[in-house]
C-alpha cells in the first residue's frame, strides 16, 4: 500500500478525485509508486498490458519497432497515463515505453483498474475523459504530420516550447535531436537541414538551446492553428 504521502499524490490526479473513498482506498492497497532511472524500458509492445502506468514526475518515450526500425510514437509528460486503453481492454501494449529522465510513475494492476471500473461511476467519468484526451492528441498529431511540411511541423514545434517555457526569445529542447525528428516524423539528417531553414526566421541552435530572435517572423513561417497546437482544445 502507498505511504500517505502518496496516497494524497493520487487522490490529487484528475483520474482518481472523482473516485468513491472506498474504491479510491481499495486501489491504493495494490498501486506502488517507483523512480526510474533514464532509459529504462517500462512496457514493451506485444506484451500483456498488466499495469496502468501514470507519469508523476520526469518523462516517458512510446516508441514503436518494426521490419528493424524504429521511431517515437509520442512524449507523455505529467500528469498522465499510457497506454490506458490496453489496460481498459485486456489487450497487449501496441507499443513500447521508456524513461527519458529520471521519473517516478504510479502503477496500478489493470485487473483491479477494470474491476473498480464496473462500480464506480465517478471513475468511469474520469477515465471517458482521459481517454478522450489522448484520442484528441492523435488527432491533432495526425494533423500535424499530414498537413504540414517538415520544416513548419519543427516551426510550430519550437513555438510551443518557447511558449511553455516563457516565451522570452529562449527555450531549451530537453530531448536528443534523434528522438525530436521521429518525433516530427523526420530523419536527424532533415531536422539538421530544416533548423538550417529556420535560420532566417530568427532561429539559432547551440546544441540544446535554442534562440528565438524573431518569433513573429517564425510565426509568419508556421502559421500555428489552434486546432492543432493549443493543449487547452
């Protein structure tokens, strides 16, 4: 069973304060909470979906492998789940997960997940929203990849970041390039040529920092679309 401390951690989540006390409590008794140190493999794909997992602090990679490739599916950032709806299924993982930094994620056994499902209906609500949510970001993902170039998805990309962290001509990038141009559906080799692009658009790259010199200019460039760049839709 988690410490208290803990235990208040989760009830705090968006997934759980909605919970009857009784099946909030009878969760807890079989959830732990653990640190992971930076690449360590959580979830591979193909295999049972045996916990949910939630990110509480740090970051997670989803990546995917096939015909010996490989490539980032998505970035989970807290506080949220993956991968939920092979947990809600019973089905195995569709893909595979590992630290990008040093996290701690709650884990809880799906088959105690699905029981509390069928009688607690504040929990259902809040797992409809959740998967809702993650439904959404493959929307907009999908959007990103297909309707825009190379160049203007790694724009956009920056723009985000650069409004996250505090929008003041400054943003870091927090993960390799070779993850960041799968994850823009690029090879590093055009994430390489596409900064390159952006030099003119006020943008200047010194290993993991990045200079926005001119933001409305790189926005002209990009043309962000809040139907697939503001979290908050």
């Amino acid at each position: 069973m988690l410490r208290i401390d803990d235990q208040n951690l989760a009830r705090s989540l968006r997934l759980f304060a909605g919970m009857d006390d009784g099946n909030f409590d009878d969760l807890m008794r079989v959830a732990y909470l653990q640190t992971f140190p930076p690449q360590i493999q959580l979830i591979t794909e193909g295999e049972p979906a045996d916990f949910l997992h939630i990110v509480v602090e740090g970051s997670v990679e989803l990546f995917a492998r096939s015909n010996d490739r490989e490539t980032t599916m998505a970035l989970v950032h807290p506080v949220s789940t993956f991968i939920l709806a092979a947990v809600l299924k019973d089905a195995v993982y569709l893909m595979s997960a590992r630290t990008l930094e040093k996290s701690r994620i709650l884990l809880i056994p799906a088959e105690n997940i699905r029981s509390v499902m069928e009688r607690d209906p504040g929990f259902d609500k809040a797992i409809i929203s959740e998967l809702a949510t993650c439904y959404r970001g493959v929307i907009k993902a999908q959007k990103d990849l297909k309707l825009r170039s190379g160049v203007e998805r790694l724009a956009n990309y920056l723009l985000r970041q650069h409004a996250r962290q505090g929008g003041n001509g400054q943003l870091k990038l927090h993960i390799e390039k070779r993850i960041l141009a799968a994850r823009l559906g690029m090879t590093p080799e055009n994430l390489s040529r596409a900064f390159g692009t952006l030099k003119p658009y006020g943008v200047a790259v010194n290993g993991s920092n990045v200079q926005l010199t001119s933001p409305t200019d790189l926005a002209a460039l990009a043309k962000p679309n809040p139907l697939i760049d503001d979290p908050a839709i």
